[in-house]
C-alpha cells in the first residue's frame, strides 16, 4: 500500500527558474512527486490508501535545498587544530551524527561533503540511508588531497599530517592515484582535491590533477576541487572536474573557458560574509574583517563576469565551521550570491534546487517539483521571492519533507551545541605593561606577523587596513 502526501493551497516555486504558480497542489506518492498543477487533486490516490493532508494556504512550497559545501565531520572548529587533533575518532563519529540533523531542520535536504577526517562522511551517509540517522541525503568525500604545498598540509614539517587530520599529502602522481583508489575502495562518493589556500600558485600540476581525475572517473566516481586563483581553476577546467570549489579571482579567459566547459561553480560566499559582517561579535580583528571585505568584493567581479558568460552557479556554504555551524545559515548563501553575483531571488533558489542537484549523483534525481522526481519538499511560511532571507528562519521552515517522509523534530533538543573539544587558547593577545598601565594597546601582534608568503602578497595588494580598538 502506497503512503501519500497531498499540498494543496500553496504558491509553488518549482526550482525549474520558472515563476511561481499560484493556490498549486502538489501530489506525492511514496517518495516520488506524482503530479504538480492547479488541477490536482485526490481522483490519483485508491480508495484506502493513507493521505498525509498538508494546507499551505498563503505559503511557499519548494524543493528542499541543496548544500554542495557542508564538512560533515568538522566539527565547528574555532582552530584548525581542533579540526585536526583534538577529540577522538569515535566521538567526532557521535558529533557528526548529532549535527546532521540541524542540517536537514533548515530545509536543506540534500548536501554534499567535500572533505573531512577519517572515513566520517562515508559513515554518516550509510547512517542516514539505514535511518540510524535523521539527516538529508548525502554524498561525501574522503580526505582532501594534497601536496605539501596545498590546503590540508598545515603544520610544521616536524609535526607532518596527522592521521585524523582533514587532509592526505600526495606529492607524486602516483601517490595521488594510488590515494584516489584508496578512499573509492572505503567508500567515498567524490574526490576532493585541496590546492593552495588563496589560489596565489598552484599546488598540483595540471597533468596531476588530471591523472587524478581519470582515475575517479575510470571508478566511476565524481571530483571536485578547491580552486581559489585563475590558474587553479583554468587547471581543473582542462582536467574535466565535475564541479568546482571557489573561483575567486578569475580573468576573463578563464571565466570563457570555464562557460564553455559547463562544470558547475560553487563559490561557497558564507565562509567569508559571515566573518565579514559578524566576525566583530565573536571578536574577529578589524583587520581580518577588511581583509574578508575586500576578497569579498574581487570575487563579486569574477561572479558577476561567470553568470554573464553562462556559468552555472550553484549553492555550498563552507558550513561545520565556527563561524558557519551546522543549521544555522545554509539558506544564507542564496542572499549572498544574490549580492555578489547579481542574481535574482529566483535564480538562487534554483542555484540552490535544480542546479545543485549535480552533487548528490544520478541516483538521486531530485532538485524541482516535477512529476518524477524524488519527494524532497519544504513549506514555507513566507514569500523567499519577496525576501530570500525568509529562508534562514528555521520557525518559518514549517515543513520539511525528506524521500516523501513529514519529518519531525525536537526543537529543544537541537538547540543544544555538539562542537569539538576547543584547542587550549591561553590569550588572544599580549597582556603587556603599557596595555595595562598606560592605556595603550602595547605591542599587539598585526595579522601581517603570522602571515603566509600568500597571505602577505593578499594584505599587501589590499592597502592599508583599518586599524580600531577592536583589531586587538
């Protein structure tokens, strides 16, 4: 016997970028969307069968949202060490598991995991699909790849790459082969290649990027890279990636090469806006915040280049950091490409449904209310066309439907915190004589000090930086 869920009363926004239809059913049978139009209605369903009636009278219905950008086992780090060292495998394993289902109260109800410790996010995914866990669908990476010059190699020489560590170095082809097999053999459903960490050089050569990408390909599974710098994404453009992570500063013939590749750009914006414009309540120095402004605003001249060139933009949040956890502002994403990449409220929410859809595989074939797709449906208690920050309000995500299940959930329950182990921070700052006794900030540490060569060459191309008492 079949279970079936009948929307009715609704504005429906399909995902499809089409405009919304008014007082639009929406019927669904088991975990398939059977039928969408004004003349919808019970004569499908047999006599019998159970019907879960939903009235969204003077709300929206739409697909869930996807998330190509949510690091499962993150843990919502302040520290890149409590990402890498502190608390164990099993407990990182409990975590992940507790903050996925924050993830699917927000109305996302589709992610995908570009890397993260262990085999975490392999885990958590066969989790979900057992129904051991309440969370979205999910696909997932292993540990990053790289080279001893990219993203996930942070530590002294001295110190190496930990074991649970974000990141695996590969510094030859054939390592890098060799690991690809490695993390397909365990279970991943991508490859995540992790280049340099402001895209100022190139951490892999193209030829090594693409050996890694036939490999996955030759599996079968999908790749994808972080690729901040032009170079970087030129890179991952010749070696046929399937999405790309970032893209910040682009010249023009790599925004033209990359429109007439038709891989998918996810620029993952909340990251930076969040420390941009709420970095100052968490005590992020004013000179941090200048520096995420002004990346801010050289990306938002290579977003809006890419979208009128015909790039697709699609929606990831960096989320499982401190400054992005887990629920809290995934829908976030839709207002900042909407800011930086001048799209309409319309064109983000299919950024967000239809075209993010890539990253949860073919077997997943959901992103629009179409007949045919699978039932991933959230009702919400306002109009997003009018003001897509309505979305990044949990209360007014009245209903989430997951594989044509109503979910549920404890809302107490999830107002609770599950972070990692904090790092042993012994003081933001010097606690030095004129600090204390003569009203000055003393000699307080500028962000140029601790610096990379990268880092560095950023700031300087930046200019003077505002400096405030807030900057300490």
């Amino acid at each position: 016997m079949a279970s079936w869920i009948l929307i009715s009363g609704g504005s429906v926004i399909d995902g499809t970028g089409a405009e919304p239809v008014a007082d639009c059913p929406v019927l669904v049978r088991d975990d398939e969307i059977v039928a969408v139009g004004v003349d919808v209605g019970d004569d499908p369903i047999p006599r019998g069968e159970p019907v879960t009636r939903i009235d969204a009278t003077g709300k929206t219905v739409m697909p869930g949202l996807i998330d190509a950008h949510c690091h499962t086992s993150f843990g919502e780090a302040r520290m890149q060490e409590e990402q890498d060292l502190y608390t164990s495998h099993e407990l990182r394993t409990l975590r992940s598991a507790w903050n996925v289902t924050k993830v699917l109260r927000s109305g996302v109800t589709g992610t995908s995991d570009p890397g993260g410790s262990y085999f975490i996010g392999v885990g958590i995914r066969e989790g979900i699909a057992e129904g051991l866990i309440q969370g979205p669908r999910m696909t997932t990476a292993g540990r990053f790849l790289s080279t001893s010059n990219g993203i996930s190699d942070f530590y002294p020489s001295s110190v190496g790459v930990p074991d649970s560590s974000i990141g695996k170095v590969v510094n030859t082809a054939d390592e890098m082969v060799t690991e690809v097999r490695h993390q397909v053999k365990n279970g991943v459903d991508l490859i995540k290649i992790g280049d340099s960490p402001l895209g100022d050089y190139e951490a892999f050569s193209r030829d090594e990027i693409k050996a890694m990408s036939d490999a996955a390909h030759r599996l079968n599974k999908r790749i994808t890279m972080h690729a901040r710098g032009s170079n970087n994404v030129d890179s991952a453009v010749a070696a046929e990636l399937d999405w790309i992570m970032h893209g910040n500063t682009m010249r023009d013939d790599t925004i033209e090469r990359l429109a007439d590749s038709g891989i998918p750009l996810a620029p993952a914006l909340l990251l930076l806006g969040n420390l941009s414009e709420f970095g100052e309540a968490v005590g992020v120095p004013a000179r941090k915040r200048g520096i995420y402004s002004r990346v801010l605003d050289a990306t938002a001249e290579s977003l809006n280049k890419a979208r009128e060139a015909g790039v697709t933009l699609i929606t990831g949040t960096d989320t499982g950091f401190a400054c992005t956890p887990y629920g809290e502002w995934h829908a976030r994403e839709l207002e900042l490409l909407m800011r930086y990449a001048g799209m309409t409220a319309l064109e983000a929410i299919k950024a967000a449904t239809h075209d993010c859809a890539i990253v949860l595989g073919e077997e997943n074939d959901v992103g629009s209310l179409v007949a045919g797709k699978g039932a991933d449906i959230i009702v919400v208690d306002g109009d997003p066309l009018a003001d897509i920050r309505v979305l990044q309000q949990k209360e007014r995500i009245e209903t989430v439907i997951l594989r044509g299940q109503v979910q549920t959930f404890d809302e107490d329950v999830l107002a609770q915190r599950r972070p990692y182990n904090q790092a042993q921070h012994i003081s933001p700052a010097d606690i030095t004589y004129d600090l204390v006794y003569n009203g000055g900030p003393g000699e307080q540490p500028d962000v140029r000090d601790f610096a990379s060569g990268g880092e560095r060459e950023l700031l300087d191309g930046l200019g003077e930086l505002p400096v405030t008492a807030s900057s300490t």
